[in-house]
C-alpha cells in the first residue's frame, strides 16, 4: 500500500457512503444457516487447545527476548564508548518499543482467545471453556464471568440504543443540542468543536483506559444503569445466580495483581512496567480500537423499538483487516471475520473466514466490509461519529456539525 492511502477511506466505505440512504434488511436467518456447512460449527478442544499454547509460548518467547535486551545493549566494553552509546541510546529504546508493541497484541490476542471462550467457542465442554477463559482473561485483568454476561447482552442487543451494553453513542438531548429543524452550523460548533490536539488527548485517554474505565464503572456502558455500576460490583444488574462467579471473577483478579506485586518487589518496579504493564496498555489500546471499530462507523445504522431485530443487528458491524496478517495471526480473526461471529458466536475463530465467504452472497450489499486503514478508520470514527438523534427508530452517527452521511430511505418500514 502506498504510505498516502494509510489516509483514505478505502473503496468500500465509499462506496456505502454514496449510496446516501438505507432501508433495514429483512434477512432470513434460516437462509443464513443453510449456506454455512455443518462441519464449520464442529469444535475441537485439541485443535483450540493447540492454537491458545502456540500463543502462549509465542507471548514468553518475547517476555524472554525482553529479558536480554538490558543485559546486552548495556554491557560493553571499553574499547569501543561510541558502540557502546549507540547501543545504550538507540538500539535499546528501539527493542523495547518492538518488545511493547509486539507483547501488546499478544496481550490482545490473549483477550481474543478468552472472548472466544466466553462463547463456548473452544470446546464443546462447558467446564473447559470456562477454564481457559477465566486463566486468559484474568491474565490481562479482565474480570471473566461479569465481562461474559455483559458480552452476551451486547450479542442478544447489538445495535440496539435501548438494550446495547458497549459503546453506546450520545443523543442530540445528551449534548443539549437545539432541534434538528432549526439548529444551525454554528450552533453545533459552539457545543462539539474543539481544537485537533485536544480531540488527539481524548482519544489517547479514550484507547488507554477506556477498558479499565468500562470494567469499573460502565464507561461508554447503557446509560440505564444507575451510578456506581461495575464489573466487579456482585449487585450490579447481576441476575443472582450470576453473583458467585462474579465474586470469582474478582477473587481471580485479586490473585493476578498480588502475582504482579510479587513479580515487581522481586525483580524491581521498573522491571513490571517494562515486562507487563506497557504491554498491557498497549494490548488494552487494541483491544479498544477493534471493538469500537467493529460497531462505530458513519455508515452503520443504530435502532431503536420495533425496527431493530437480530439479524438487523448483527449487520450493524464491520469486518476490518485489522493489521492485515498479524490480526488473524495474533488476533485470531476477530475483527476480519466479526459479522459472521455475531450471526454464529459459538463457531471457532479458525472456522470463520470460511463462514464469511460462505455467508456474502446471501448478505449482498448489506455485508459491511472496510478496509481502510485502522487508524485512519479510528481517527475517522472519533472525529464524525459524535451524536445520534434523540428520536427516531432508525438513526446514523452525525458529526460535529450536526451532519450525517446516509439517512434511512423512509421511518415506516417495517420488521
């Protein structure tokens, strides 16, 4: 790719964008489920099990790499002071750059196998799943079973602005924005503009901690819920029979930061944030640009009441060849192959792009598929999807300026 396209749109997002309106899919599921072969809903622990320590050994191979890079870009003699230099001031700086940015996905990818998990996805035993999902998750910090119930209302809701659990966008009332009718541009800019570099600030704020803020207190959560909403609260909008594995979730977490105290009072502070927290926040960086890229698009439609359904919300995601190789490598397909995940969550990631070609000729022009540049996408996204109408049952993203690029063909089409 020429180093200019790293900042267009790619021909599909262009291609959707100029078609100007949208009218809701009315989908047959079944249709759906005739085109995938049996065989790709097969799931196979050994093969799944195969796949998690390939990743895992890969994820120590760099954390050992890392454990040389001190000892021998700092060792020198002094024969030679400028080699010496610039191994200390360049070569080592360099390599743990690498060593953050490549233990960061592999973080990422660590969470992406206990998503997956988190579906049944790994093994058709419930007990095995649950194992690796709550050892992997816990691994990045992520609570397994209150994540787990959440993700599984995001998958019954997706799209939906009354029942969505993630990245649910803001109203036109949420900003107390005039009326649509009478609002004019410069009514829109003394409320939403600001300067590039502040927009740039809170999108760092927003990749970084986003997740932590999310998992504590219902960041970018359904609005609905009251004040104090956590993931690791057993009480919040947790069905009872949920509450003891939430409290393990929590017991699990508290077992891996003591881990991680240890691991720095021994080998030294700075040492725990070189080996494990630049990566984690480097993983957590990911994992929050594909999720908020899967479902935050100016040509993605939201719903609201009788217009939405499944089918209809599980089109309202975008698959992404995020990082190209290293995404299904890494990444294990979870944002190349997202809409056939949503349609058929308990499919092994290993089986899903063959359930993705399997899949488009039925899903036509309503496949969403975009293969702009992830972080032109997500500069893109942050910068255009601001606001969503206060009213209406079929809704896109506006701007800051109060504009949106397609607007739904007509409000009275029905499910």
């Amino acid at each position: 790719m020429p180093w200019f396209q790293i900042f267009q749109d790619g021909p599909e997002y262009e291609a959707r964008k100029k078609r100007g309106t949208f009218s809701p899919p009315n989908l047959s599921i079944k249709q759906l489920h005739d085109a995938v072969p049996r065989r790709l809903h097969e799931r196979s622990t050994a093969k799944s099990l195969a796949y998690l320590l390939r990743h895992l050994a890969i994820t120590y191979l760099f954390f050992y790499l890392a454990t040389l890079i001190n000892p021998i870009t700092l060792s020198g003699t002094k024969s030679y002071p400028q080699l010496c230099l610039f191994f200390r001031q360049i070569v080592r700086p360099l390599l743990w750059l690498l060593y953050w940015g490549w233990q960061g996905v592999m973080f990422a990818g660590i969470w992406c196998l206990g998503h997956e998990a988190g579906h049944n996805a790994l093994s058709p035993y419930g007990p095995v799943n649950a194992l690796i999902g709550i050892l992997v998750h816990t691994f990045v910090l992520t609570p397994y079973y209150s994540w787990r119930v959440t993700h599984h209302t995001h998958h019954k809701s997706t799209n939906n602005l009354d029942r969505d659990e993630t990245y649910v966008p803001r109203t036109r009332e949420d900003f107390r924005l005039p009326d649509g009718k009478v609002a004019v541009r410069m009514d829109y800019s003394d409320i939403l503009e600001e300067t590039p570099s502040f927009t740039l600030f809170k999108m760092f704020v927003r990749q970084f901690l986003c997740r932590s803020l999310s998992i504590r207190h219902n960041r970018k959560g359904n609005p609905r819920y009251p004040p104090y909403t956590s993931h690791f609260r057993p009480s919040s909008n947790f069905h009872p029979k949920n509450r003891a594995y939430i409290i393990a979730s929590n017991i699990s977490i508290i077992i891996m930061l003591l881990f991680l105290f240890y691991f720095g009072y021994r080998r030294g502070w700075s040492a725990l944030c070189a080996h494990y927290v630049l990566p984690w926040l480097v993983g957590s960086f990911t994992i929050v640009l594909f999720t908020y890229l899967q479902h935050s698009d100016p040509t993605v439609p939201y719903y609201r009441k009788d217009q939405w359904t499944f089918a209809r919300g599980a089109l309202a995601t975008v698959d992404r060849p995020l990082f190209g190789w290293v995404g299904r490598f890494f990444l294990h397909n979870i944002s190349s192959d997202h809409v056939a995940h949503h349609f058929f969550p308990a499919i092994p990631f290993y089986n899903l792009p063959e359930v993705t070609e399997a899949i488009k000729p039925v899903l036509g022009d309503y496949y969403n598929y975009d293969s702009t540049p992830a972080l032109y996408a997500l500069w893109r996204s942050f910068t255009q999807c601001t606001f969503v109408e206060s009213e209406g049952d079929i809704l896109f993203f506006r701007n800051q300026y109060g504009e949106a690029l397609i607007e739904p063909s007509h409000m009275e089409i029905t499910t």
